[in-house]
C-alpha cells in the first residue's frame, strides 16, 4: 500500500502470482487490474485482478503478450493501449 501524501510504501497487501515489471494497472470498483509486463525473460498476457486482502487471480489473457503498455479506466472498463 503507498501512502500518496508521504511518498512511501505502508505495508505489501498482495503478492501476484509471478513477479513482473513493465506492467499496466488500473483500478475499477475497488479492484486493482495488472495487465501484462515482463519475467525478466518473456512478455505475459496475463490480467490478474485483486483486492486488498484477498488472493490476486488470473481473469483474463491477451490475445498476445504485452509490455510497456498504459491502462485507464472508463467507466466501468479498462481500457488498455500499447
């Protein structure tokens, strides 16, 4: 969790299912969507959805892997580019 006013990280509130950089993330209705990234070795097509205090789980995949891509949400969506 990161504290926006004082600029540092409070406490870890979930662990994703496989570490990753390069990824996209947006928030809708309280649930954090991570779209995407990269191991380190591969690019991934995963979208893992979680809320603080609950276990992240995949619900979807890309038609293709997707790195450095950027997120939004609109509406009750997110909106994914890259």
């Amino acid at each position: 969790m990161l504290d926006v006013r004082r600029g540092t990280a409070t406490r870890q509130v979930a662990r994703l299912p496989i570490g990753a950089s390069d990824v996209a993330a947006s928030v809708v209705g309280g649930v954090a969507y991570v779209i995407g990234g990269y191991t380190g070795t591969a690019p991934l097509r995963s979208i893992v959805a979680f809320r603080p205090g609950q276990r992240p789980r995949m619900v979807a995949r890309l038609p293709q892997p997707l790195r450095y891509a950027a997120a939004a949400r609109v509406g009750s969506s997110v909106l994914v580019a890259g």
